[in-house]
C-alpha cells in the first residue's frame, strides 16, 4: 500500500510530507509530495531514542533525510512525523525530540509542523486507512506490542532491550543460539546444525577437516564468552539469520527456537486484552510480509479472532501522519 493510497488528495500549496521510522537497527526516512506521492527514501544506522547516542542519532537522521530529499525539493517546508524506538514517551521522546529539531535545522529544512511518535505507532498507522484504535506487535531487532487509542499508545508490553526483555526478537534469537551453542560444548544439549553453524561463526575454523579440533571444549567456552561480552548488543541480533537458515534446513534446535519466538510474540498480545475482531498491525523483519515468524504467528493469532495485517515498516504510516498534520494548519 503506497502513502499516496493513505491520504486524500491535498492543494499542491502544501509543504512536503516527511515521515521516519527509526529503530533498532536503521533509520528511514520518507519524502513525500503534498498529496502523499513518495518521491525519496533514504536509510541511515540505528534510531532508538534511548539507545543511541544523540549526535550519533542526530547524524543518522540528516543522512536519511539527506538521501530521501531529491536535490530538487530541498528549501520547501515539510511537514515531518517520526517514530523513533525508545521515543514513545517520557526522556525518550524527549531526546528524539531534541535530535529530530537538531537534524532538521542543520539541514536547513524548515518544518511547519513535528510530531514525534513511538515506533510502535508509525507501525500501527502504516495500518489500511490509517487507523486510529488497535494492537501492534513488532518483532525485529528488538520486539514489543502495544494497544494504540487515538494513534497513541495507551499501553505497552515489553520492549525491554536485549538484556531484560524483547523475547521473540532478533536479539533474542540470536542470545538463545548462543546459549544452545554454550549448552552443547558443556554437554548438556546436541551438537546439531544450528550450533555447528554459531561455533562456526563465532570461532572460525575451530574444527579441522581431519583429526582433533583445533579448539577444545574448554576454549570454546571461553571464546564465545568473550565474543559475546565484548561487542555490542546488536551483535547477538547478527546470529538471528543462523537460526532462521537452520530451521530451513529442519534442525530441531532451530525450529524449536523460532516456534519458542512466536509464542513469546503471542504472549505479548494475550497480556493486553485482545478481543475479538480487534485490528492487530504486525511489523518488523521477522513478521513482516514474508517474515521468518509470520506463519508461525498468523497460527497463533488466528485462535484470537484478531484481524491480523502484516506490513513492512511504519513508513507508510509515518507520511500518513505527517499528511494529518498538514490538515491542522488548513
């Protein structure tokens, strides 16, 4: 579905339509005529409000605001709306705030109207006719579900960060294959592809093709601790594609990991009373259209009664909003 579906037609006096998505992993943004027509996208590195350091952010955001806005447009007013992870509320949406300000002034783009949302509900207006009561659930990197009221959050299960939360997400996956793996080299668990593959990865050429390993179990230990505890957390959401391409393959480990995800996914929406014939947005590279975890999902919603739409990022949903922002100042 295309921004320019989402929005009825406006005058060509209007300014610019810029909507972001900034998450765990990357920051979008989206440059979008007066009548919802895209005409630019650009990407940039992380944009969790809480996570990123501000003038880390504050670069991300003018290097995807940069690559979305075609040299021709540059100068006109925009109306900007952006979702940032972390940015929900509180000091989060504060800093996103502060950044987005910093990012718009330094690229001399003047926004008539801002408005800073969550992730979670640039996800939820991505949804069909940019709705304004529901659930959204996304799983990606991090993975969080939330009941939208009025397009903002009311409610929100999860999105704890990699150390005390996000089950059923990237980093998850990632830390309980890391786990798997640590739980075979002590013996308590198989040695099958999905670890094969992480020892691999994490201590390259660890074993030989003929004789002893070149790594005893000891080592091993040892070496995944230490890369597990020396680089950042994103690292832990790199090893996710590890278990999606063992399950493919059908190591039980695996499978039993991404079916172990979706119902931790599921369980976020149980926590937050859905009902029957709700609308539930679902959203993240793990759910989105295609995703690793989407049929497993849909078999879980589907007990529910929710009417479950699946779509690729808040993208949409962001120019969306920014679009309604523009109806305030007519």
């Amino acid at each position: 579905m295309s921004p320019r579906e989402q929005l009825p037609q406006l005058p060509a006096a209007q300014p610019l339509l810029i909507g972001i998505d900034a998450g765990g992993t990357r920051t979008r943004a989206y440059c979008a005529d007066a009548a919802g027509r895209l005409i630019g996208t650009g990407d940039s590195g992380p944009g969790n409000a809480l996570g990123v350091r501000p003038d880390a952010l504050v670069r991300h955001l003018k290097q995807a605001l940069t690559a979305a806005m075609p040299a021709e447009v540059r100068g006109r007013t925009a109306a900007v709306a952006a979702g940032f992870a972390g940015g929900g509320h509180g000091r989060g949406r504060e800093n996103a705030a502060a950044c987005l300000t910093r990012a718009l002034e330094a690229l001399g783009l003047e926004a008539v109207a801002m408005e800073v949302y969550g992730d979670a509900e640039v996800a939820f207006a991505s949804g069909p006719g940019v709705p304004s009561d529901g659930l959204v659930l996304i799983a990606g990197t991090g993975a969080t579900a939330g009941r939208i009221s009025g397009r903002r959050e009311v409610r929100l299960v999860d999105g704890h960060g990699w150390l005390l939360g996000d089950e059923g997400s990237g980093f998850w996956l990632g830390r309980e294959a890391l786990r798997t793996a640590l739980r075979a080299v002590d013996g308590r668990g198989p040695r099958g592809l999905l670890v094969e593959r992480v020892l691999e990865r994490i201590a390259p050429g660890w074993r030989r093709a003929d004789g002893p390993p070149a790594v005893d179990a000891r080592q091993l230990r040892d070496v995944i601790a230490d890369w597990a505890y020396s680089r950042p957390p994103a690292a832990l959401a790199g090893l996710c594609p590890l278990v999606v391409g063992a399950g493919e393959e059908g190591d039980p480990s695996a499978l039993a990991l991404l079916d172990r995800a979706a119902d931790e996914l599921a369980d976020k929406l149980a926590a937050l009373d859905a009902g029957h014939g709700e609308l539930l947005v679902a959203t993240g590279g793990l759910i989105a259209p295609g995703g690793p975890l989407a049929d497993r999902l849909e078999a879980r919603v589907a007990p529910m009664g929710l009417r479950m739409v699946a779509v690729r990022d808040g993208g949409v949903g962001a120019v969306a909003l920014a679009g309604l922002l523009t109806h305030r100042l007519i």
